[in-house]
C-alpha cells in the first residue's frame, strides 16, 4: 500500500509536471526561441515583456547565424535584464530545436516561430520534454500534417502542457466584444462575411532563380520559405490565415467548404510556386458564405480589412490590418453613425496574447490553442488548394488529403537535399488548376 502510493505520486509528477510548476507565481520562466526570424524575435521580445512574473530568454536555435545574431542583438537591446544567451547556448542546425529544448525545465516554454513545416516535429519533441509551447500560425500546411497535430493536442493534454497558438486576433477585446454582440443577435443572423488583404510584394512570396554558390537549395528555399508550399503554404496560408481566423471568429463556426480561383500574373524572373491572386468562397455549414480576396501585385490598390453582414445590420472587424475596428451598423451602409463603436483602441494583440498564455501557465489554468489553430490552419489550406486545383473542396477533401508536401522534414540536416528541386530550367513545380485536381503542385 505505502509502495502503490509512491507510484501513484511519481506517475503524478511525471503527467503533471509542466502544468504546476510555475503555478505559484513567484519564480522566472525560461524561454527558449526556435526560429530567429522577424516573427520569432517579435515573440520573444512579448514574452519578455510580460507583467506576470519574472521570464529570461535562455536559448535560441536557428539554421541560418546571421539570423540568429540579428535576433540577439534586438532583443538584448529591448530587454537587456533578461536575455541569458551565451555562445554555448546559441544553437544552429536541423537539430537545434532539441538542444535548445533540453536548456528548458518542465513548466518553462518553448516558442516555436520556424517555418510552419517544421511545427509538429518540435512540438512532438517539447511534449516529451515536458515544456510549455507557443507556436506561431499556420500550424499546418496540408492534410497529413493537420491530422499529426490534432493527435499532438491530445498528447499535450494528456501532460498538462500548455500551448498558445499566434493567432492573436482572438485575444483581441475588442473582437470579443463584437462576437458576443454579434452571437446575442444585434445584426441579426450572419449571412456573409468579406475579407481583404490585397498589398504588394511583402515577405519572400516573390523569389529570384536559386544561384548554388552562395547557400544549400535547401536552405534557399527555408530562407525563402513563403515562396515554397511545403515550407509555408506559401503566401496564402501565411498572410491570409488572420483574416479567415477572425471572420470564423465573428461566425462561430469554420467553413465546411472552399471553391476559388487565382493565378500568376506577373512573375518576372521569380521561381517561386505562389499564384500572386486568390479569389475564394467559402462556404458555412448553414449556407453563409466568406468571401476572400488576396493580392499581392505592386502599384494596385491597397485594403487589409474583414467586414460582417447580418439580416438586420453589418459591422466592421478590421479596417488597418490586425488592429480591431470594433463597429457595428444598422442595416448594410457602413457609412453612417454606428450602433455601436468601440472606439478602435486597445493593447496591442500580439503582448495581449501573451498575457493571456502566462496567466494560465502562472495559476495553472487549461489552455491548448492547437486544435483551433489547427482548425484554422487546415480552412486556409481547404481555400488554398481549391484555388490551386480548381475544384471545390470541402474539409474532408483537405483532412483526409494523401499529399504531405514535406514527408521526410523529421529528417532534414545540413547535407539534405530540399523537399522539391528545381527544374533545368532553374524553376519550381507550380500549380496547375484542371489539370492536377488531387494535388497541388
């Protein structure tokens, strides 16, 4: 008896640990940075600004050194008190992730910002470690993919874990608010949502031909990692994914279905498999539709909004990108005095959503993000291959797809060949709508 409780106490400990570690508060967090890019150091640098209790960044991993020491250097110079980075702890390689994973404790985190391909291997690895993660969008980029990350939630419950996922409009109080408006009925029922992010040529969705003396194929095209769709799901998942997050948001619902078209307009001499518009319809499970317009062509008008229309009024989400507008309108004019404004202001959401995430990790609260960012990830990819197969495809169709654009990406080093190579003539595969209808490039 007095052995059958040892047991039971040690088989607590070790299913429990992350979750209670740092529940009293009291004690400093440490962070480890997978991924040094712009998003990653913007990551850190809010969990370290957090007002929950003390954090330190501990170690950072990347492929690329010059990304790595760019990522320091900032966010040494935001936070200089807590940025605990030495040498020895600044890891570079395919099997970075790890080594700056096994600096963690249980309890402590681990922010995941590579490109997506990448996610549920390292989150496989930190739910076995035991430390708390926090993974930025889009958490998958194809079917195969999604299914490994909705099985990897459940695992990470099973442990306590805690995950946030960086869809920060969700933790937006002003869309909050204006769901809860809009679920008590103010604009009656919702029958169509709009949704823009028409702009130029932003990130690396636009690529020159791979010249072999200056990096590996594989790391151009992870330098380059929005024009390649294995590595990101390219410009559409990466970009799109906030506005589709935040309409569903409105709807309280996902689309159950996409058709969509798109194409590549003017390309010069970049390579990468990105149409460079998107039109797309999706579809609710009550026959409300979202309509999606993405852009990415120079010298066009410019709009990166999401707007709602019920049978009884209409209402703006957001009007300048990812700060909310918070408005809310008598019938279909927008142009008029709104029933109800927010006024537009409020902390920005990227420091809120860490808020929020350090809150439950401090008092021990459940909190797993991935299977709605998942969700999320797996709507943009449904849209995203419609478009790119020019068929309509419902969730099953992408859930249940057989084309997994990385599946040797658990084994990827140094010396590895990239997941798709180049042509002779120095281009890539790109979709080819009617003609390829179960794949997309």
């Amino acid at each position: 008896m007095k052995d059958a409780g040892k047991f039971a106490a040690v088989a607590a400990v070790a299913g429990g640990m992350a979750a209670g570690v740092h529940a009293a508060g009291n004690d400093t967090i440490q962070i480890a940075l997978i991924g040094c890019g712009g998003r990653g150091t913007g990551a850190a640098e809010n969990a370290l600004l957090t007002r929950q209790g003390p954090t330190k960044l501990v170690a950072m991993a990347d492929v690329f050194e010059d990304k790595q020491a760019k990522s320091f250097k900032f966010i040494s110079s935001k936070v200089p008190n807590q940025v605990e980075v030495p040498r020895e702890r600044q890891f570079i390689g395919f099997d970075a992730y790890k080594k700056a994973i096994d600096c963690l404790k249980p309890g402590d985190i681990a922010i995941m910002a590579t490109p997506p391909a990448f996610r549920w291997v390292q989150f496989k690895y930190a739910i076995e470690k035991g430390v708390h993660v926090f993974m930025e969008k889009p958490l998958t980029v194809d079917g195969p993919t999604s299914r490994k990350m909705f099985a990897l939630s459940d695992d990470a419950d099973k442990k306590g874990i805690k995950v946030a996922v960086g869809l920060m409009c969700r933790h937006s109080r002003v869309r909050q608010e204006m769901r809860d408006r809009i679920q008590k009925g103010e604009i009656g029922e919702i029958t169509m949502l709009r949704a823009y992010r028409m702009q130029g040529i932003i990130g690396s969705c636009f690529t020159p031909k791979y010249e072999d003396n200056k990096m590996s194929e594989l790391l151009y095209q992870i330098r380059n990692f929005h024009s390649f769709l294995w590595a990101s799901g390219g410009a559409y998942s990466d970009f799109l994914i906030h506005n589709i997050d935040e309409c569903s948001m409105m709807k309280d619902a996902w689309p159950v279905a996409a058709r969509a078209s798109g194409g590549r307009h003017f390309r010069g001499n970049n390579v990468d498999q990105n149409f460079d518009s998107y039109s797309v319809e999706y579809t609710f499970a009550d026959g409300a539709k979202l309509f999606l317009e993405g852009r990415n062509i120079p010298g066009c008008q410019q709009e990166f909004a999401s707007f709602v229309h019920g049978t009884r009024g209409s209402g703006v989400i957001s009007e300048k990108g990812h700060s909310a507008a918070g408005r809310l309108y008598k019938g279909q004019d927008i142009t008029q005095k709104p029933l109800w404004d927010s006024g537009g202001t409020e902390a920005v959401p990227y420091q809120l959503e860490w808020e929020d995430f350090m809150e439950a990790i401090r008092h021990n609260k459940p909190y797993n993000e991935v299977k709605r960012g998942t969700e999320a990830s797996l709507v943009t990819s449904m849209g995203r291959m419609a478009a790119h197969t020019g068929q309509v495809i419902t969730r099953d169709d992408i859930l249940n797809s057989d084309h997994e654009f990385a599946p040797e990406i658990e084994r990827l080093t140094m010396e590895s060949a990239a997941p798709i190579v180049m042509g002779a003539d120095g281009k890539y595969p790109i979709p080819q709508p009617g003609s390829k209808k179960k794949r997309e490039f």
